[in-house]
C-alpha cells in the first residue's frame, strides 16, 4: 500500500504462525530443524510465512479491513 497524501494511514497486519512448520493439505508438523537453510523442508516454511501475512487498512483500529 502507497500513501503519497502525506496523511497518517492506520494499518493491521497479522501473522498467522500456527501455519508456519506445518505441510499444506494434511496439518502435518515439519520438524524446524528440517526447514533450515539447504534442508528439504526450507522452501515449505518460507512460503508457510509468506502466505500467513495479512495487511491492510484499518482507520477504525477494530482489526477488521476497513
């Protein structure tokens, strides 16, 4: 999101980390240390991350998108 009005934007982000060591589709539980740099899993986690972070715009500081 861009603001170029030089007005104070209210924002929410949430991350879900429930979802982070876990495989997409069975809830299975990735062993952390299998998701470390080189490791099988490495690419699963970060993606996992990518995809739990939610933003946006929340003037009404309720957590919901406004």
């Amino acid at each position: 999101m861009v603001d170029v009005s030089g007005a104070n934007t209210n924002l929410t982000i949430r991350m879900d980390v429930r979802t982070w060591f876990r495989v997409g589709g069975t809830g299975a539980l990735i062993d952390p240390a299998s998701a470390n740099v080189g490791q099988p899993n490495e690419g699963a986690v970060r993606e996992n991350i990518k995809n739990s972070i939610e933003a946006f715009e929340d003037d009404d500081r309720d957590g919901d998108q406004d």
